[in-house]
C-alpha cells in the first residue's frame, strides 16, 4: 500500500510505484483544494494527477469531499470520510496548566501554525484591540500582534506545552476560512474547551454542539452564553473528542477502507496498461 498526500508526493513518484509494483494499493489522502486555501494552482493541477491513479480517496471532512469535487472539481474519485484523530491522552481536562499572567476576565486561546490570512489572525487582533476586559492567548505563528495588556504571546509550542495552556483557557476561538478539518479544534474539545469559530469550511461539522458560530460583532455575547455554560459544554466537547475522533477510532476506519480497497495480484503489463489509461483521463 502507498500512502500518498498530494500536495507533497510528486505525480511520477505514484506512477512510479504503480508501475514497479503490480500490486500496490495507491491510497491518497485529500486535504482540500489548494484555491480554497489561496494556494498555488499548480497544488490543485498535481494531486489532480495523483488522483488519476489512486485506488483509495479518503476525506478529511464532508466539507472537504464538498470543496474538492464541487466547489473545485479537483478530485474525481469519490470515497470515505474520515476525520483527523486528536490525542486525547495528551490533550485533556486534567494535568499541567501554562503559566499564564493573572487575569480577571475570561480567557480565550487561538492558534495557528500558518500565517495564511485566512487563518484570521486579523479578525483576533481586532478583537483584542476592541475587548480589553477579555483575555487572548496566541499559540504558534501570530505576525505583528497587539501589544496591548490583555495579549499574551505564547509563540510556537509543542504537543504537551499546547495542551497545557488550552486546559488553561477558558474557550477557543477561531475566524479560519476554508478550513477541511482543523486539528486545534480538535485538541481544543479533547481538551474540554468549548469552541467559537467563524461559521466556514468544516469547523461546524467538528465542533458539532459543543460551540457557537460567532461574528466580530456577536462573540462578546457567544462568549458569556458559553462561559455561563462553561461546565456542560466543556465535559460535551471532551465526550466528542473521545467518541468521534480518538485514535482507536480513525485509525480502524482507515484500515477497514484501505483492507477493502486492497489490489489483488496482477501482471506487471496490465498494470503498467491501467496507469497509462488512468493518467490520460
């Protein structure tokens, strides 16, 4: 079997397989389209290719089927939807908390590792400048921030160190565009935090109940709806993470899809002759 994401494994290095291995399994992982992302295009044109020759597609979210076959018909093929796992033994409730400036009002953390404007760090530093009764945390890659009181800067963290300061927050916010499925929300809900994100891409088919859609003009109420409700929607997103995107979980999907997917033996010249009919498509 090979495992291919094709924004990284170049179309002839697939093709190459195929062609020496009669019987691999060509499984390719769909992150979305490249245009949804403001991307190069030539991203979109090489997994397009990819696709060609793939046996097995896997989505990372329905959005991301939606985005790659719709709203870019970058993917022919269709297939399964499977979300990313989150660890839910290191992101959770309990355990190490970051050490935090005091603070006397709600703290909300986001978090980013692209500095693409649409992750919308843009729509957090207006809201920081704006909200100075309110607390936020930035983890990973914020160009420029506000240097105002109520910012603390926690700058590039790895796994342990970002859940640390999660569990120390009170919610997550995020104004990401596009996104096909975001793995700080789901650190974010395995670690019991409610989340308030811009109603785009497949971050409502993540959070599900466990959040709120907010505005720049409506999350100070969403806010105070989800801090007075902090308690229920906390132990919520924590039982989320837990029962939909575990690694126990995902990672057996992925079996059972690839196991059904697997290629039975062939002759190396029928299969150098369906590679060939596959990449003129």
């Amino acid at each position: 079997m090979l495992f291919v994401n094709a924004w990284h494994t170049p179309w002839t290095t697939v093709a190459a397989a195929a062609l020496l291995r009669p019987d691999v399994t060509v499984v390719h992982r769909v992150d979305g389209a490249a245009a949804d992302y403001g991307r190069d295009p030539a991203a979109d044109r090489a997994q397009s290719r990819v696709d060609r020759l793939t046996d097995l597609t896997i989505f990372q979210s329905s959005y991301c089927r939606h985005s790659t076959r719709e709203k870019f018909p970058v993917i022919r093929t269709d297939g399964p939807v499977i979300h990313n796992p989150v660890d839910v033994e290191v992101f959770r409730p309990d355990g190490k908390r970051a050490p935090l400036p005091a603070f006397g009002g709600p703290r909300v953390c986001a978090v980013t590792w692209s500095t693409n404007p649409r992750k919308g760090a843009g729509a957090v530093y207006a809201l920081a400048q704006a909200l100075p009764e309110i607390q936020f945390v930035l983890c990973g890659r914020f160009e420029d921030p506000p240097t105002t009181a109520n910012v603390v800067v926690r700058g590039i963290l790895d796994a342990p160190e970002l859940a640390a300061t999660l569990r120390s927050c009170d919610v997550l916010v995020t104004f990401a565009e596009n996104e096909a499925c975001p793995n700080v929300v789901l650190e974010a809900l395995a670690s019991g935090l409610p989340v308030l994100y811009r109603d785009s891409g497949a971050t409502a088919e993540l959070v599900a109940d466990c959040g709120y859609p907010v505005t720049l003009d409506d999350l100070p109420d969403r806010l105070r709806m989800a801090m007075s409700r902090k308690a229920e929607l906390g132990a919520r997103a924590r039982q989320h993470a837990i029962t939909s995107f575990a690694p126990d979980l995902v990672f057996r999907r992925y079996l059972d899809e690839i196991r059904r997917a697997l290629r039975p033996p062939t002759s190396r010249v029928r299969r150098t002759a369906e590679v060939l009919r596959r990449s003129l498509r």
